[in-house]
C-alpha cells in the first residue's frame, strides 16, 4: 500500500502489542467509533487531517437525521444503509434529529497524530482528492429537490 492509511498500517503490523491482533482488521482506516442513538450538533473534527476524509455510515430503523454541511447551506438524507465521505476538519458538520427505533452510525477516520507517527508529515495523498464546486452544487440541488 502506497497511501499514507497503508502506511500507517503497516507501520502498526510492526508494533509488538498491535501488530499480532491486527488479521481482524479489514478496514483501511485505523480508527472508528461506534454511535448509538446520537444526534451530532454543527462542529469541525480538530484531530483530523487537513485534507483527510471521515468515512460515516448509518443503520437502523429511523427517518429524518438529515446530514448537513452549516457553513455551505447543504442538508441531504442520511438513512439506513448511506454513506457519507466529508472533511471533517474542513467542513462544519452535523446530523439533525431522528425519529424511530434506534439509530447508528459507524464513522471511520484517522487522527493526524497517527500520520506524523508513521513519518508522513505532508498529508499530500488526502489533499489531492478534490471536489469541484460543481460537485457540492450538484449535492445541494439534489438536496433542495428532496
């Protein structure tokens, strides 16, 4: 693996403590967290790479808890089965009220600690995903047509 979360588990498969656990582990992002039954008001993720991405997945029996970006106006779905790639450290974020029999989110990211641990000072693999102006337009149009 030549990306910067390769990288970083390679260099975990190395450490004596972690590395003989880390054959249960199929996810390419170090880290994740489970959420239960949360709401998450606006907030920028500060650990987060600067052009990394948060990966968010949400499950379980609920309508509403729209996903929306504060600053940028865009609020979309986020239901059962969605996933959402944001900027956490970039975008203001956050997921409004839901209604229904339980909700969860599993949202994978990666800390810039561990990235300077692994010796990758410049996080240039992140920043050179880019999305257009055009894309997040066509997010809010497709948002706004419900």
């Amino acid at each position: 693996m030549k990306t910067v979360l390769g990288q970083v588990l390679n260099k975990l498969k190395l450490d004596p403590t972690i590395g003989p656990h880390l054959h249960h582990w199929e996810a390419l992002y170090p880290t994740f967290a489970f959420l239960c039954n949360k709401t998450s008001s606006a907030h920028k993720d500060s650990t987060s790479p600067l052009g990394g991405y948060d990966v968010l997945l949400a499950a379980g029996d609920f309508t509403g808890g729209n996903f929306y970006l504060k600053d940028l106006g865009i609020e979309v779905p986020y239901l059962p089965g969605d996933i959402i790639f944001v900027r956490g450290r970039v975008l203001n974020h956050g997921t409004r009220q839901w209604f229904g029999v339980g909700r969860s989110s599993l949202v994978y990211f990666v800390q810039e600690g561990v990235i300077r641990w692994v010796g990758e000072p410049d996080i240039e693999d992140f920043a050179s995903i880019h999305i257009s102006s055009e894309e997040i337009v066509g997010a809010q149009e497709m948002s706004n047509r419900g």
